[in-house]
C-alpha cells in the first residue's frame, strides 16, 4: 500500500502540516526538521499525490508546450529554453506534439485539459481554430505563435523574420550576385509560406532576379531535390536562399556531388542556425532565430497570464538576425571589388544602396 503523508508525519514526528511545507518549498523550516521529513520520505518512498491535489486547488503544476515536430533540430532547443523557465518557477513541462497531422493535435489538445495545466503554448503554427477554441472553453491561457490578436485567455509570441532576411540578401547583393534561387517549405505550412514571401520581397528590394523557387519538404530530402533541379538550369543562380538549416545542408551537399564549388561557384544561405550549421563544410551562413528568447518570452507571457486577475494575454516579438559563416562568398566575376563579411558577423546592414538599382518549416 502507498504511503501517506500522515504515515511521513508520524515517522518524522511532525505535523502533515509541516511535511507539506518541506514538500512545497511554502515555509522554511529548520534544517534538523527538514533533514528527518526527507529521511521519512526516503524511507516510506512518499510520492506526492498529484491527482488529489489537482481535485483541491483545480489545476497541476505543470505547463504545457504544443509544437509540430521533435525531429526537426530547431525545436529541441526551443523546447529546452521554454522548460528552463518552467522548472525555474517550480513547475514541470507537458509535452505535446502534433506531426502536422490533425488527430495527434486533438489528442495533445485533449491531454492539456484533462491535465489541467496552467497554461499551454503552441509554438507551431499548425493548430486548427477549433482546437484553439477548445482550450480557451476550458479556460486555459494560451500562448501562440502569430497569434492574430490577443485578449483574454490569448496570448501571442512572433518572429520578426525581416530583421535576418533583409541583411542576408544584402550581403548577398554585396558579394556581387544578382540571380538567386529560392528552395522553401511546404506552402500550406502558414510559416513556410509567411518566409518564403519575405524572402521575395527582400530579393526583389535589392534589385535581384529571382531565377526560380522551389517547393521543399522543409528537410535535407527538399534542398537535395531543389539544388538538383536549380543547378541543372541552363543559367543556374549563382546563390541559394533556403527555408531552413536542414534544407540548406541537403543544398550544400548536392552542390558538392555536382562539382559545384561553395562558396566559390555558389553562396547558401538557410534558417534557423541549429547547432549544426556551423559545424558543416563549410560553415553556413544562416538568418538565426533565437530559440532562448523565444522560449522564454513564451513562458513568461504564459506566467503572466495565468497569475493575473484580468487573465488578459500580452504580445512579445522576438528578432531573427543574420550570420555570415563559409558558405557565402563573391561571384567569380566580382571577386576582386567584393568582400565577404568576416565568419560570424551578425545582422548589420551591409549594402551601399543605389536608388538606380533598387526598388517558421519555412
């Protein structure tokens, strides 16, 4: 049979009172005290009944966090940021995720409320309405990512992408190239499709010609595919601007086997800056999101919600920027009168414009 914490109290020759405030962290208590509740609660091997306390105060002690997919390298780091700040505030991290696909979303939606958790945010952008509609019915804040508008229950956490995308092209521009490809993600990804029509916009900006865009998988697979096809054109780009870090790595490869020097033939730029990308061959330039930030950011408006009378949701954004590393370098031609920024450099803007010239899987 389980131990209770009556059965605690007596061993330790304490009140239940005191061994819930050595459970809770709710009052100090002197350290012989504390020392023999602990020793008790070794002994007994005393769990805490989360189930009744759920049934005494309505919610747990836990938070959740919705996202699509654990495979892809950008979200694990999210996901570790976002639990960071949970257990610092003393709670724990329910985990759910989606694959894209709608009947894994019901059922994370579905575990959210029955856990009651305090919270959730749904960090993809892949959660149909009704299911949104779902957790504000059974009350619960909600955090999302690009949220339209937030109120109460709502909350909102967005990317501004602009901000790495614009020096990117830039730099790109600098270097002296003119035509670019693009290999993005799926289109009916709202985030695939929100970055591929910026990375339009700043190409067109700069004066540059769009050669030819590519629909991804927003995987290795899809810039495999992508730099196959834009490399056998008869005027193939002289620079690749790609939705992600995995699809610029697949991109990278691809050109290699097809005895396309990077960077000396062609520049890749990808997204994300997953933990890898610096360790490719070479390193690769890539429009950083700040997975910490975001993290945190999302926990905290998620905190503040949750604790306020009003239960009013507020709105962070969180800024992309851009680093050159190995795989970005001058057209042949320009070589001589373009310089490459340093490995490393960070979102500043680097083009002298002339107005002659000029006019998330993502």
């Amino acid at each position: 049979m389980a131990a209770l914490m009556g059965d605690v109290a007596r061993r330790a020759g304490v009140s239940i009172t005191t061994v819930s405030h050595v459970m809770n962290g709710t009052r100090e208590i002197a350290p012989a005290t504390r020392e023999r509740v602990l020793d008790a609660i070794k002994a007994l091997h005393y769990y805490k009944n989360n189930s009744a306390r759920l049934l005494v105060r309505g919610n747990s002690d836990t938070v959740g966090l919705i996202i699509s997919d654990i495979e892809n390298p950008f979200l694990p780091e999210l996901v570790k940021s976002f639990e960071r700040a949970a257990a610092a505030a003393g709670l724990e991290l329910l985990l759910g995720m989606t694959n894209y696909e709608k009947k894994k979303a019901e059922v994370a939606v579905r575990r959210m409320i029955e856990s009651r958790v305090r919270g959730v945010a749904v960090m993809t952008s892949q959660l149909d309405d009704d299911l949104f509609d779902r957790l504000l019915q059974a009350e619960l804040p909600v955090v999302m990512l690009d949220a339209p508008k937030v109120g109460r229950l709502k909350g909102s956490i967005s990317i501004d992408y602009t901000a790495g995308i614009l020096p990117a092209v830039e730099h790109l521009y600098r270097l002296g190239h003119r035509n670019v490809g693009i290999i993005h993600g799926p289109l009916q990804v709202v985030s695939a499709s929100h970055y591929f029509e910026l990375i339009q916009d700043a190409v067109a900006e700069n004066g540059m010609r769009l050669v030819r865009a590519i629909e991804g998988d927003g995987g290795a697979p899809g810039g495999v595919h992508g730099a196959r096809a834009l490399l056998s054109m008869k005027r193939p780009p002289t620079a690749i601007l790609c939705g992600n870090d995995l699809t610029a790595i697949g991109a990278l490869g691809t050109a290699t086997r097809m005895g396309r020097s990077v960077p000396g033939d062609l520049s890749i730029i990808g997204c994300d800056d997953i933990a890898m990308a610096s360790y490719s061959q070479p390193s690769l330039s890539t429009v950083r999101i700040p997975r910490d930030a975001m993290g945190q950011q999302a926990f905290q408006l998620l905190a503040r919600m949750a604790g306020s009378k009003s239960r009013r949701g507020g709105a962070a954004v969180v800024a992309a920027d851009y680093i050159a590393r190995g795989s970005t370098g001058a057209v042949r031609s320009t070589r001589s009168g373009a310089k490459p920024l340093p490995d490393g450099t960070r979102g500043i803007s680097l083009v002298e414009r002339d107005s002659g010239q000029r006019g998330n899987t993502r």
